[in-house]
C-alpha cells in the first residue's frame, strides 16, 4: 500500500483527532473559531473523533512516533499556546511524542514535515500523513513526496477537476484496520 514502512505519523488536528461535536464531518470544522454564539468557548464544543484514541494507542504500542500537527492562522507562539490549550483539554500529553503548528498556506504542513523528518533523522518514505484537508494535509504532504491519507468528509466530496485522491479512508477507524497489516510500520 505504501513506498515503504512507515515510523513517524503526522495527524492533523480538527476534523482528524477531534471535529465540532454538532457538525462532525458534515461542515468543515473551523466554522466554530468564528461562531459568534460560541467566541472562545470552542474546546466545549469539540469533541475528540471515534476511534482516535485507540487508534492512537495501538500506533503508540508499535512504537510509532505520532506526531499532531495543526495548521493555525496565528504567528507561531500564539498558535503553540492554543495548540497546548487543545491537547490539555483533550488530555492527549502523554500520547503523542510531539506536537507543531504550521502556518495557514497550502506548503505549510509540507515544510513542516521535512523539518521535523530531519531534525529526527528519519526518511520522508518512512513517514506518514494523516487529515482531512485534501490541500493542506493530504496535497501538501503528497508534494514533498511524503505518503498521505486523507479521510473523507462530506465538504470533500469533490477534489478540484482532474486530480485524483489515491488514498481515502472514512474515519480513523480504517486506520485500525490497516494496522493488522504489520507490515506497513517498523518495529
Ligand atoms: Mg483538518
């Protein structure tokens, strides 16, 4: 299914590891940051996906490096505070090895990936993106030549004219599912 076996995996945040509890994957998710009845008050409204905590603790039992990695329209240490107010909130610490924010253009993920992979000294085959954005999460990592899976989502119906979207699953429940498969990761 994939170049090689895979070490490291990237998870972006909203509509991946957690999505507005009202909306799930029926709108994109970031309505809720501009939601004039909710204001600040979003962590309430947010709950984590079905399926992403086991997953992320069967992938934590391989011993697969899992990172979070969420696009913020923010400057670098506002988002990293908001960032950390997430995952407290979540109480997700103890279960991914890292956690980045990368800035709000299409390359953003990408970059960030390729800084991270060499600063852990590990091969872009060896890595592995997962969200559901097909330009910031799944085309961003797919350009710096990095594998990606992008989950499918009723506002990602229809990827832009004359591309195609080779891997899709519909919930990260798919991952547990390609995790039988030991063969995709390295002990
Ligand atoms: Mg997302």
């Amino acid at each position: 299914m994939f170049k090689n076996k895979k070490k490291i995996i990237f998870f972006d945040g909203d509509g991946t590891i957690w999505y507005p509890q009202s909306s799930k994957r029926k709108k994109a998710p970031h309505w809720i940051y501009s939601d004039k009845n909710i204001g600040d008050n979003y962590l309430e409204h947010l709950i984590l996906t079905p399926s992403a905590l086991v997953l992320l603790k069967k992938l934590k039992k391989l011993g697969i490096i899992l990172i979070l990695l969420s696009t913020y329209p923010h400057f670098p240490k506002e988002a990293d505070i908001l960032q950390k107010a997430k995952i407290k909130h979540f109480k997700l610490e103890e279960i991914f090895d890292d956690f980045y924010t990368s800035r709000n253009k299409q390359e953003g993920k990408g970059e960030a990936i390729v800084r991270i992979l060499r600063k852990k000294h590990i091969l872009k085959s060896q890595a592995l993106m997962v969200g559901d954005s097909y330009r910031f999460d799944y085309l961003s990592a797919k350009r710096v030549g990095v594998d990606a899976l992008l989950i499918k989502s009723e506002y990602m119906k229809h990827p832009p004219r004359g591309k195609k979207i080779q891997k899709t699953i519909s919930g990260l429940k798919d991952l547990v599912g390609i995790l039988s498969n030991k063969n995709i990761f390295i002990k």
